[in-house]
C-alpha cells in the first residue's frame, strides 16, 4: 500500500521531533493486548515455514526504517504468504525495533505465540504484526475482542460525557489521517471534570470509513463511567486515560480547522447535531458488542 510522500514526510518529522523532545521510549515491551492464531497447521522444516521466516524477518527489519511506520509485504515464493507490520508513529525508530523484535521472538513460540498455525494475529502497545495465507489487507480483523478497564468509576456524568466527547473526536480523526492513529487531550474544567487523553490507532491498509467503523465497535466495549480503559481488536485499538501515555500527536496533520482549534469540541455549531447521532452510533454499537460478547 503506497504511502504518499507528504505522509513519508511529516511521519519521518514526528519521529524526529518526538525523539528531540521527549529522548528514546523504554524498550521493555509490555504483554500483548491480543494474540489470536488461526488456520492449518505446517510442518517444521516446510517452505511454509521457510517463507514465514524470511517475511517476518523482512517486516521487522523494513518497517522501523519506513517513513511511515508501516510495511505490508507478500511472500514471493510458493507457499505465500501475506503479511503486515506497523509501530504508533508517536514511538521512537528505536522502540519500534524493539517491539517488533519481540514479537517476532514470541510469534513462532507455543507459549504466546502462534506455533505452526498458518495466520498469527499479534497487537502489543506500540506495534502490530500480522501474518496469514489467507489476503487479509483492507478488511477490518475482528475476530476477538479484548478490554482492560480500570476499576474507579467517574465521579460525575459530567465527566463520562466529557470522555465520551474526546473518544468520538479522536476515532474521527485517526480515521481521517494518512497515519490510522491521533491523540487527543482535553484539560480539566471543573472538580469533577479531569484531564482526559485519548488515542485511538487502526492498521493503514484500512479505508477512512472502515477505520472509523473499527474504532467505533471497538469503543462499545467501553461500559459508562471509567476513568482509564483500553480496547482492542485486531485491526485497532482505542483508549483513554487521566494520565498522558502517547507521544506527539499529529491532529493538526490532515483535518479541517474546526478540528484543529478545540479538541474535543468538533464544529460547535455545524457538527451538533451530527456529534449527537454519532453518540447514539456508539451506544448501540456498545450494547449490541455487549450482547454477542455474552453469547
């Protein structure tokens, strides 16, 4: 998937700026939100199993040097094999390496890994891996979902509307950026209103509007009134927290100004009523993901 060169230019940009700014992430690689092996199995010693090698072996070693945090590749020999690897463009080239690396440790492994299954599907915090003989690009992955939520409720339903507001925005605008992946951050206004920072992430070969639908079904995992949850799927992730946990955001890359000037507040008058219908989108998307989970 061609990356265009303006975003190969602001992406090698931020990596510099964040690595300016705020020095080399920590390469301790946390655990994964998800893994999830699925397919045949293949023998040892097979050219399925020389082809995996090699493709995982060119997706970590290409995607730290992209521009753009991103390589999908395809084995060029029979058996092939499709693959995928991507990093958070707010990370360093460093720790875009260094999770990489671990997965690829991990992917071929019984324990946490994907052993001698044809597709392994692996999302950590700061990157991606995906590998299938099956042609997985431009289709949203989501075959499990998973959550992690803190225990503490928001104190007011000022605040839950508060998150709600940032989470719409931020899968609005990761969705619309070259990159899949925007921050957001909105600072305290009253007592029961804190600081309230948000990402939301989808693998590139995604469209604008397949991305957004991701983030929004992912988003309907969150149950109302917590302070600090992650959910994932394969193909994306969305979280929010009190405390900041991302790098540079780049909000500022490929939106409108309405967008640009208060994060969290799009279109004051113009997007009201559109802000509201897509709140009902997320409510029902919650309830309905809510509901097949408990099947």
């Amino acid at each position: 998937m061609p990356v265009p060169n303006s975003a190969r230019h602001l992406a090698a940009l931020l990596i510099i700026l964040h690595i300016a700014v705020n020095g080399v992430y920590s390469q301790d690689q946390p655990p994964p939100y998800l893994t999830y092996c699925s397919g045949d199995n293949y023998t040892t010693s097979s050219p399925y199993e020389s082809n995996l090698r090699r493709l995982i072996s060119d997706l970590v070693s290409s995607t730290p040097t992209s521009a753009s945090y991103f390589s999908l590749i395809n084995s060029t020999t029979s058996p092939i094999i499709y693959g995928l690897a991507q990093c958070r463009p707010d990370v360093s080239s460093v720790a875009c390496a260094a999770c990489l690396k671990d997965t690829a440790t991990a992917a071929p492994k019984s324990n946490g890994g994907c052993a001698l299954k044809t597709s392994g599907y692996f999302r950590y915090d700061s990157c991606l891996l995906i590998y299938s003989d099956k042609n997985f690009t431009t289709t949203p992955q989501e075959p499990i979902f998973v959550y992690d939520l803190v225990p503490q409720n928001a104190s007011s339903n000022p605040f839950a509307l508060h998150i709600q507001t940032q989470l719409y925005t931020v899968m609005l605008s990761a969705s619309k950026t070259a990159f899949r992946f925007n921050t957001s951050f909105a600072a305290k206004t009253s007592a029961d209103v804190v600081d309230i920072y948000t990402m939301g992430w989808c693998s590139m070969d995604l469209s604008t509007d397949d991305c957004f639908e991701c983030l929004k079904r992912v988003s309907g995992y969150f149950p109302a009134g917590k302070t600090r949850g992650t959910c994932a799927t394969v193909s994306c992730v969305v979280k929010f927290d009190t405390q900041k946990f991302y790098g540079s955001s780049i909000i500022s890359a490929e939106l409108p100004e309405p967008f640009k000037a208060e994060v969290g507040l799009a279109r004051r008058e113009e997007e009201e009523a559109s802000m509201a219908a897509a709140f009902q989108d997320v409510e029902l998307a919650r309830t309905s993901v809510i509901a097949e989970h408990k099947e």
